[in-house]
C-alpha cells in the first residue's frame, strides 16, 4: 500500500518496509530482510537511547551499548535471544536490548567496536539534546521507552504526511488544518479557514475529511510495520495509547 | 498525570498536552484517530468530538469541579473531579450514548437495578459508588477516586515481581467473593479494572457494569467510537458463547487469565505455557491458574475463596507436591493400571513356567541338575508373586480412586485388577493339582519333601503359591 506514495526526500523518515519480512527471514537474512530491519532501527533507536540514559547510563555507555546492539542486531539478526518477541519490533527491540545489555556489555566495552562492524550512522549527539528535554518525571526506563516510542512513531506518520504535502506544495494547508486530526470543540469553523487559506468551506471540509483519512492509513501503515501480522493493529494502537 | 501546570489542554479529551507533543497536538488523541471504525472525530460533520469535554461536561454538573479526564473505556469517559462540599475528590463516568441510548426505557430500568446493587458494594477493595442516577440524558456514577495506577499500567511500567502479583490475587479474591456474596457478577475482569493505590492496595472497579450493555459475539471489536469494547481474552468462554447464562464463574476465568497474564507478561491463549514455566512460582500456582482456566464450569473453582485459599497454600510451599496431580485434570490412577495389568501377566506367566515343566516333564529322562531345578523354583514363584502383588495394587488403586473426589478414574480397572486373580487362580490351581498327582504318583519319596502331606496317592489341594516351583524339576527328573 505504501508503494503508492512518494517517498519524502529523507527516506529514512518513512520506512518503507515490514517487521514481517525480517521476521520471516528468520536467522538466514536476506538482504531484503537486513534493509527492512536497518531502516526499522533508524527510525526507532531514539527510544532504547532513553531507555539507557533513564536506566543510569552516562552519554558515552549509552551510546556504545545502543550502537553495539544495533550491530548484533544487523549482523546476527539475534533473533534466537527473542523468539517468542517476535510479534511486535517494539518488544522485541526492548527484550532483546535488555537481554544484550545484560550479557554483552562487559565484552563489547572492552573489546570496543571493531571497524568491520555493522554501523548505523545514529545522531547520538541530537539524541542527547532531545533526551535533556525529556520531562523529568519519575517514570521507569519501561515506560520512558513505551511512551518515547509512541511518540517517535506519531513523530515519523506526522513528518510524513507533512512531507507529502510539502512535495505537492501545500504545507500551509497542513498547518491549517491540522488541528482537526485531533478535533475538541473551540475548532476554528471550515470557513474561518477557507477564508485564511482561499478556499470555499465545501473544499475545506473536503480537504479536512482526506487529511484524516490519510493521516489514518498511514498511521496503521506505519504500525503494521512494527508488527508481524497487521491484524494487531488495532492491539497495539490500544497499547501504545495505555503507553502514553 | 501531572496536574495544576499551566500547560495548554488537549481540546478534545481535556488532558495536559506535554511539551513533546508531536505537531502541538495530542499524542493519545493523534492515535486514537487511528481507529478504523471512526477516530475521536467523527467524520459525518462538524469538529465536534465526542466525548464532552470537562469544562462542558461542567454544565451538567454544577455541584461538582471538574478538572481533566481520567480515562476513557468502551462505557464512558471517566472525569477528575472534586465534590467542595464534601471536600474529597472524587471519579465521574459518565456512560457513553451509545450504552444508554440503545434501548431507551429499558436500559433507565436496568440502569437503576444495577447501579443499586453496585451502590450497596462496601468493600475495602471495591471502588466505592457514591452517587449515580441521570442529568440531561447523561447516565453517570460518582465514584471513590483511586490515586494510583491500574494494573495494566503496573504491568506495563516494571513487570510485576510473582510475590507482587500473589499478594494481588488474595485481594482480588477477597473483594470478588464479597460481591458474589451480594449476588453481584463483575462480568469484565480485566487488568484495566484492576487499581493499585498507591500503598499497594487493590481496588476493584467497574463491577457489574458490563451487564448494562446487551452484547452479541459480533461486538467484541470496535465499537462506533473507536473505543473497544471489551476484549474477550479475559471473558470466560460461556460469556462469549451464551451471555445470558452467566454466573460468579466466569469472574474465576477473568481473574484466571488475569494470574496467567501477571506472571507470564501472556494471554494464555492457544497452548500456553505453565506459568512456573516462565515464571518463578511452584507447580503448586500452575495448578491453581489452570484450574481457574478450566473451559467446563464444574471443573473450575466454583468459589473465590476456594482460589483464594489455594494461592497461599501454594504460594508458601515452596514447591506443593501434593498440588501437582491437579495439573492433570481427570487422569487414570496408575495403580489400577499396573494391578489390572498384573492379573492377566500372572496368568500368561504361570502358563508359560506350566508350558516349560511339562516340556521338560515331557522331553526329558536324564537327571535334573541343582540349578535347573533352582532356576525352575524361583520361575515358578513369579506368576504367584505377581498375582498377589495386582491383587494389593488395585485394592491401593481403588482406595485411591474412592478418596480422589472424582480427579482420578479406572475404578472400573481396579476392580477387574481385585477379581480378576481370583478367575486365574482356578487353573492354575487345577493345573498344580494335576502336576502335584503326577509327581506323587510317580516320585513317591520325594512328596513328603515338597507337600508336608503324607497322603502321595492323590492330590492335595496345596496353597495355591507354594507347590508349582517344585514340579518343573521333578517332573523332568522323573523322565516320565
């Protein structure tokens, strides 16, 4: 379904790929399967970042130990530490990161990385900068996580859909008429905006009713992705908004 | 759950945007819109949303402040709220239209009913209902506010230790039983319906509500608003399958599942894992949560305290031997197996050691040597020793069955295992007896050693044990 749509100019933005394919590769990877599974950690590292720096990590461990998984990770699949987590990228990426941490941070410290590892270029240093603005609340690295998550994933379906529009020229009229994704009652009327953006408030409420229900596909898109079979969709909707 | 800051307010749901919020907007908004069957706005006309929002709702309420929104289910919306006469916080639901719509006078009729008996709940772990009745066509309860955290959110947030989660159950128990007590069913136990205060108590919310909606199979997916309305992983299968039928059992499955899904981070759904499997907990829990599973209604726990009790009992024995057989609901007892087994192998035995000695009887004249006749002897003792021991081993197995109360069978294997000797012992008695003549007839001198009898011209009718290892090696020896 995603085959469609242009692809934003950043690509890593939008992945264009499925959980499903990695899992289905299985421990022999193919080189689909490794594609589909590096862009899943491009767009979703930020999280397990701030799961390790809320877990009592410093910068550098942090960035070292989610560095070093994402080469286990890309190398080995590590599929076999996470069988039964296989449903969902986002468990398994935290079931797997919790596992690695535990047993391979010693040896990955010490031996540091070699240069003929996997590297995922990260931009640890806008990671840092986004992680000292997180809300310091009381919340466990779990639900640092979870919460970081749903919002990387809200962030990377809202980037897109902005990005379409940017491509076809109409930004303004995102920004217009984006407060109606949300809706609640002290709406600005169709025709309020139609005036602002010069449109009749019959094509507002058109183009009001299409925003929505691309914002929708591409949400569920983008969560299918993360997902092995996309009839947990609507699960992990559910879960990912008890996350927040 | 940050209140009194000056951060703007979500217009649709009413909660505190965080300062992350992607595009300024809500996030638990942005992905409610998610929702196939409709997001928080419908798409028909107009931005109205459809869950008021508190400063509307205030409207409805003027005795009572308003200030956020707690949560929202597939009932309602739940608002935080605070009553300034009675100076205490307190939750309001307000059910959604399309519960109390549906059916007009009949739901304001089951409505009292139930909101009655819930308001007559009193329980250290039930959320207390303080008020409930209808304003402008809203249906709502004003309930106890619980400060702390649903168990889902528990669950979610640090995986609850096995110690947590079988102090939690007890509790659970406790205020179930009281209810069913009452004759009140909570019909949606789920982890949702679970709050932990924020000393570690449990309370219960939402008894009874579920039976003011009217479902069908076809329900248990999205309802109109995008909100679910109830997931069947925690109901039990007759809720699902016949409603009307429903009774305190179904409660016990929740709450089952519930058990299963706090130890394991699992539904058990499909074929799942014990839970000492994943967890570190006894057989003695495995027994317990299985048991509440149990798909047939007579095979559950037909009590909560009857789970309640066998938690701590298994929860403190380290490992409850005594518990593990339930595993295994219903099994055959193994003795009446083996006892049953024994009588026919007694019998093939006998007649094969019978077989040997009339061979050698038969074949032989030379002179039987020491050990033939030792090796003979002891051959001879086997079926013997086998008959009695089937014997003692239905008789255990059948006293074994009777105390089981009805979790093991084969009563029926017991009691062939008990008789069935007596049958066998009639040829091979016949059979002793005719070997025993032939060798008195025909080795005279050597009866008074094997029978102490003296009479060697006709049979005696020996205990049926002890003769039959002495004829293998005489009637060989005799050469006929």
């Amino acid at each position: 379904m995603r085959d469609a749509d242009p692809e934003p100019a950043g690509g890593a933005r939008f992945a264009t790929t499925q959980w499903s394919v990695v899992v289905a590769a299985g421990a022999d990877s193919s080189p689909a399967a490794g594609r589909a599974l590096e862009s899943l950690c491009a767009a979703y590292w930020y999280p397990l970042y701030a799961f390790a720096r809320r877990g009592g990590d410093d910068v550098h461990t942090a960035q070292d130990r989610v560095q070093a998984f994402f080469a286990t990770v890309l190398e080995k699949g590590y599929f076999a530490a996470a069988d039964r987590d296989r449903g969902r990228f986002r468990t398994f990426l935290i079931t797997a990161f919790r596992h690695h941490g535990s047993k391979e941070r010693d040896r990955e410290r010490a031996q540091k990385r070699g240069g003929d590892r996997k590297h995922l270029s990260l931009d640890f240093a806008r990671g840092e900068e986004r992680y000292r603005l997180e809300p310091a609340h009381d919340l466990t690295p779990e639900r640092v996580f979870e919460r970081r998550w749903a919002l990387t994933l809200l962030d990377q379906v809202l980037g897109a859909v902005r990005d379409e529009f940017r491509e076809a020229g109409r930004e303004p009229l995102f920004d217009a008429l984006k407060p109606y994704l949300v809706g609640g009652s002290p709406l600005p009327s169709y025709r309020n905006v139609g005036d602002a953006i010069g449109m009749t408030d019959g094509a507002v409420k058109v183009a009001v009713h299409r925003l929505r229900r691309r914002y929708r596909d591409r949400l569920r898109a983008e969560i299918a992705d993360t997902v092995s079979d996309p009839a947990d969709v609507d699960d992990e909707l559910e879960h990912l908004l008890t996350s927040l | 759950m940050s209140d009194a800051d000056p951060r703007p307010l979500c217009p649709q749901c009413g909660d505190a945007l965080p300062a992350d919020a992607p595009e300024s907007s809500c996030p638990k908004c942005l992905l409610r819109a998610g929702f196939e069957t409709g997001g928080p706005v419908p798409p028909r006309d107009g931005p109205t949303g459809d869950a008021p929002t508190p400063a509307a709702m205030a409207a409805h309420f003027p005795d009572l402040a308003i200030s956020g929104i707690l949560g929202r289910g597939g009932m309602g919306v739940v608002y935080r709220a605070r009553q300034p006469s009675l100076d205490r916080d307190v939750a309001l639901k307000v059910l959604s239209p399309d519960v109390t719509g549906a059916d007009g006078a009949a739901f304001e009729e089951r409505f009292q009913r139930e909101a009655r008996a819930l308001g007559r709940l009193q329980h250290p772990h039930i959320v207390s209902v303080y008020e409930f009745g209808e304003r402008d066509g809203l249906y709502y309860f004003l309930m106890e506010h619980v400060d702390g955290v649903n168990l889902r959110e528990a669950m979610r947030a640090g995986q609850l230790t096995p110690e947590q989660s079988l102090a939690i159950v007890p509790q659970i128990c406790d205020a179930l039983q009281y209810a069913h007590d009452q004759g009140v069913v909570h019909r949606d136990i789920k982890p949702e319906n679970v709050l932990l205060t924020k000393s570690g108590d449990v309370k219960i919310a939402d008894f009874g509500l579920a039976k003011l909606v009217t479902r069908t199979p076809s329900d248990f997916t999205l309802t109109g608003k995008g909100q679910l309305m109830g997931t069947p992983h925690y109901m039990a299968p007759e809720q699902i399958e016949s409603p009307g039928t429903v009774d305190h059992r179904a409660d016990i499955y929740s709450l089952g599942v519930v058990f299963y899904e706090m130890l394991t981070g699992e539904l058990p759904i499909g074929r799942f894992a014990a839970p000492s499997e994943k967890s570190d907990v006894s057989a003695g829990i495995d027994a317990v949560v299985l048991r509440s599973l149990e798909k047939e209604l007579d095979r559950r726990y037909q009590r909560v305290d009857q789970m309640k009790t066998a938690v701590s009992s298994a929860g403190t024995a380290a490992t409850a031997p005594q518990e593990a057989p339930r595993h295994h609901p219903r099994r055959y007892s193994k003795l009446a197996i083996w006892g049953a087994i024994m009588a026919p192998g007694a019998l093939v035995a006998g007649l094969l050691v019978a077989a040997l000695g009339l061979a050698f009887a038969g074949g032989g004249d030379n002179e039987v040597d020491g050990t033939v006749a030792g090796i003979a002897m002891v051959a001879g003792l086997l079926p013997a020793v086998m008959l009695l021991s089937g014997v003692i081993m239905s008789i255990c197995g059948w006293v074994q069955i009777v105390r089981s109360e009805g979790r093991l069978h084969g009563l029926w294997l017991a009691i062939l295992g008990t008789f069935l000797p007596l049958l066998c012992c009639v040829p091979m008695a016949s059979w002793m007896t005719l070997a025993g003549t032939r060798v008195a007839h025909d080795e005279p001198e050597l009866v008074p050693f094997i029978y102490p009898l003296e009479d060697a011209g006709e049979a005696p009718q020996p205990g049926p044990d002890q003769p039959r290892p002495a004829e293998p090696p005489r009637s060989g020896d005799e050469g006929r």
